[in-house]
C-alpha cells in the first residue's frame, strides 16, 4: 500500500491533505507531525491512525503521548524528531509546514527518492538550488502544490520550457486590495488578516494582504522553474479563479482556472501523473460572470520589488528575505511596526547583510543556509526594532 506522511498536518494545507486522505481507503498514513495544536494532532492521530506522530515542541510531547495512550501509535517530540521522521519510509510527503522550519523535514524526506509535494515555499525561497540538486541526487520527484505553481506545472504538461515566454501568477491583492495609500500604514493585524478568496492561516493572510506572499512565490516559480527573473510576472485578479498563465512563443497562452480550494493543487500532487475526483467545486464562468485583471502598483507592494532584487541578486538573498520577512510580521502582529514598515525592515536587512558578506554566493549546504537564516533574524530585529522606535 501507497504510504503518505504529513508535515505540518495541523495547519491550514495539512486539515485540507488530510481530508483528502479521508476520503481514500488505499494509502496508508506513515507520519503526521503538528506544532502546539496537541489537541487536533491528537484526534488527527485517533482518525488516520499514523504509525507516528511528532510534535515539533519538547514540551508538548508528554500531553500529547498522554492523549494517545493506549492507542498504539509511536509519539516523539522537539525539531530533531521532526527532521528524524522526514526519513521514515514514505512514497508521498506532504511538506506542509510554515517557515524555514519546514527546510530540513523536506531535505530528510527527498533523500528517500520518493514524491515531496511542496506547500512549504520557503523551502524553495530559501534553498532553491541546494533543494532541486537533493532532489537530482535521489531521483525524487518535487511536485509543487502552492496553487499558482501547480497551475503553471498543469499548464506546462507536455510543453517544453523553451518554448516559455512569460509566466504570470495571479494576486487576489489581498484583504487591504481597495484602500487608499494613505490608509495602508495604519492596517492592524486584523485588518490584513482578512482574506477575501482563500481561506488560509493568519500569517499567510497577512502575506497576501503586503503581497509578501506573492513576492516568494516570484522567487519560487523563478526557482522551481528555473525562469529568468523578467519571465517571471504578476496580476492582480481578484476573483482568485485563474491561478496562472503560461505564455507561450507562438502567442498562445495557456490558464489554469479553478475553484479558490486548495485541495485541488493538493489532490493534483496525490494523484500525479493521473487526476483523479476530487471534492472541490466546478467553477461556474456564467455565475462568475467576470474576470477582472489589474497590474499591480509597486508603490502599493514594494514586496514585489524586493524579490525581483532578491532574484536578481541570487545566492543567499532568498534566504535573507525570508527570514527578514518573518521577523518583520512577527512585529507587525505584536504592533510594533506598521503595516509598510515590514517592507522597510526587509530591504533594511538585505542591505545589512550585504554590506557583511558576498550576499550573492550561494549557500553551499543547508547548514550554511541556516546560518544565513540565523544572522538575517538577528539583523531583521535590530531594523524591526530601530522601526519601532522611530514610530513612538
Ligand atoms: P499554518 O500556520 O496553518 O500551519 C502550519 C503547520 O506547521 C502547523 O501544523 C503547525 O503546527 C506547524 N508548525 C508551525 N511551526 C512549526 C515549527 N517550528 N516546526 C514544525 N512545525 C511547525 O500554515 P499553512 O497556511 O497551512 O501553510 C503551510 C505552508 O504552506 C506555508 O509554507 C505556506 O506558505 C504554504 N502555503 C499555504 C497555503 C494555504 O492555503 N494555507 C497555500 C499555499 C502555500
Ligand atoms: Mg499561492
């Protein structure tokens, strides 16, 4: 029987896998891992009946093993066991956790040569280079499952990348889309917390809201598809029923439209190279009625000028970013910076770190990528902090 494990489980895209899997009497469920949500992990774990279960914090391991006593089912706890389980045999895993966290489970699990379906973009963001050569040295197979990836990987079945001219992801633009500039600096976590389209965990929210979000996936697609930074576009759409667009050098351009669900690019990853029935609902164009599409306004987003920097940039820049990118929402979600202060923090600690090292090198293994993590953190909350200050 086909074994799947997931990563990341409790999450927004770890509820949506594991409904999939619900549904399914083939597969059998090898690992599932959660942070803090001990409670859920553990119905999780009574439903899906895993052979293990990790949480990712020490100290949630006890109530958590105390919640599956006598149920037979293996419990461990803390980052390294996480890591641990990513080696446990598995022909499909699901990379669903959020953060740079989610890197070196990813890493574990392609050496096993088998399928990772990749919902963790900042494993792309930040190890992009290092993460497809693991992939080469197994033999493992990347299927991405970020809804636009998917949407360009569908569009680019039997295609050759040669012929691409351009691959345009779409923005719903987020909970703060229609106010004013003016008005931006002044939005709470609640307020670009709000989604219109997709409904996601907060931070991802938030993400969409300063297209921070769609910035990593730029330098995602640009990455994963290996695309030159100039092929890589985007609109604003804000229906969110087109994901991608493929152009192609003969003029023709190739769209993946859908459902806002993302048990759709999920279950494509399940089902690779088939398709198979899945649950979500028919896009109905006559009771859409319309597609309305917007270039965004730089000024609006300046997220989408830092990847293009940080693509044209290479080599530890995407890891930097990520990690600026992070501690600049921590701060905004604890109110200490505003809401385009978290732009100012990230283009602050690129030009920190470039100004200490060859930013441009790449990595040359995860642990140096972690290091890279580490120091841009640091240097992300000093620019957070000098942010704050100026703001009281
Ligand atoms: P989420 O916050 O809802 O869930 C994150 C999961 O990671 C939870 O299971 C949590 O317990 C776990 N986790 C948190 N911190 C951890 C840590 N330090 N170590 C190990 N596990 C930890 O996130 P999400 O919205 O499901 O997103 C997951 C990933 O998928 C992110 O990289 C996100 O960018 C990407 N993604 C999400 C969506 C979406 O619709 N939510 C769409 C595309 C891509
Ligand atoms: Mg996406």
């Amino acid at each position: 029987m086909r074994r799947v494990s997931v990563f990341g489980a409790t999450g927004s895209v770890g509820v949506s896998t594991l409904d999939l899997l619900a549904r399914r009497d083939d597969l059998k469920v090898a690992v599932l891992t959660g942070g803090r949500n001990v409670e859920l992990l553990a119905e999780q774990a009574r439903a899906h009946r895993p052979e293990l279960v990790v949480t990712a914090f020490e100290e949630c391991y006890r109530p958590l093993k105390e919640a599956l006593a006598n149920t037979g089912i293996e419990v461990a706890g803390g980052p390294g066991a996480v890591v641990e389980a990513g080696y446990r045999e598995a022909d499909w895993v699901m990379s669903a956790i959020v953060g740079a966290a989610g890197l070196a489970p990813g890493f574990a699990a392609l050496s096993q040569g088998k399928t990772l379906a990749l919902a963790n973009k900042e494993s792309l963001v930040t190890a992009g280079p290092l993460l497809l050569a693991e992939a080469r040295t197994h033999g493992a197979t990347i299927l991405p499952v970020d809804s636009e990836h998917s949407a360009v990987f569908q569009a680019l079945v039997g295609e050759s990348l040669e012929h691409v001219e351009t691959v345009t992801l779409t923005a719903s633009g987020g909970g703060l889309r229609d106010w004013p500039l003016e008005k931006l600096a002044l939005a709470t976590p609640e307020e670009a917390g709000r989604h219109p389209n997709w409904d996601m965990g907060q931070r991802i929210t938030i993400d969409s809201a300063s297209m921070f979000n769609k910035a990593m996936e730029v330098i995602e697609a640009h990455e994963f598809f290996g695309l030159l930074p100039e092929q890589v576009e985007v609109l604003i759409h804000p229906q969110s029923l087109v994901h991608a667009l493929v152009a192609f050098r003969d003029g023709a351009v190739m769209g993946h439209l859908g459902a806002p669900d993302m048990r759709h690019p999920i279950g494509y990853a399940l089902n690779w190279p088939e398709r198979g029935d899945l649950p979500v609902a028919r896009l109905n164009l006559a009771k859409a009625g319309r597609l309305d599409f917007a270039e965004p306004d730089l000024a609006r987003y300046p997220a989408l000028g830092l990847a293009r920097q940080v693509m044209e940039t290479g080599g530890a820049a995407g890891a930097v970013f990520n990690a600026a990118k992070e501690i600049a929402l921590d701060h905004f979600i604890a109110r200490n910076i505003g809401f385009l202060d978290m732009a100012a923090v990230v283009e602050a600690t690129l030009s920190a770190y470039a100004a200490r090292h060859a930013i441009g090198k790449t990595p040359a293994s995860l642990d140096e990528v972690l290091c890279v993590d580490a120091e841009a953190r640091a240097l992300a909350g000093t620019a957070a902090t000098e942010r704050a200050t100026a703001r009281v």
